[in-house]
C-alpha cells in the first residue's frame, strides 16, 4: 500500500478528500466497501485515533523522509513526517 497526504481516505485519484475525525466515523465509511484504506499523519494530535485504529485494522507505516538540499541550494526535496496506511477491506483484527 502507498499513499500521501494529511488525514484522508484513499479512494480514487480524482475523489474528494474526507477527513474523519472519530473511529466511529471511519468504521462507518469504510463499511459503505467504497473507501479501501485511511491514510492517517502520525502526530500527536493523531495519536489517540491511531491507538484506536491499530486494534482493529491491519497497517503499513510508510517511514519519515528527511528532505534535501543539493550543495547549491538551486534544489530542494521536501521531506515528510510519518503515516500510517490502514487496511479497511478485511475483517477488522481479531474478527
């Protein structure tokens, strides 16, 4: 699974971005079968939602980027924080 972006669920390339904010909110779209994953910033502010997340869904982290400056400073390649890519088509775990 690969993804980018803030708090969203991947569905197709041209779909509107959705941002749930509660577990519950997220179980229920994911159940419409149209919304096969949730790619979610890891941050503090993310962190309660994650833990809650992480018992139920299988996930891929997909790790921080450092970003980089070549030595002229004429390019600049942005890093990223990390994310987590949580599965919603199986069973939820210990279903």
């Amino acid at each position: 699974m690969v993804g980018a972006g803030s708090v969203v669920f991947c569905k197709m390339l041209m779909s509107n971005i959705m941002p749930p904010r509660s577990v519950k909110q997220i179980q229920y779209l994911a159940a419409t079968g149209e919304y096969p994953c949730y790619l979610v910033r890891f941050t503090n502010y993310t962190s309660s939602l994650i833990k809650q997340l992480s018992k139920q869904y299988k996930y891929d982290h997909i790790p921080r980027q450092e970003g980089q400056t070549t030595e002229d400073a004429k390019f600049v390649r942005a890093g990223m924080v990390d994310y987590l890519l949580f599965d919603l088509t199986g069973s939820a775990k210990g279903s």
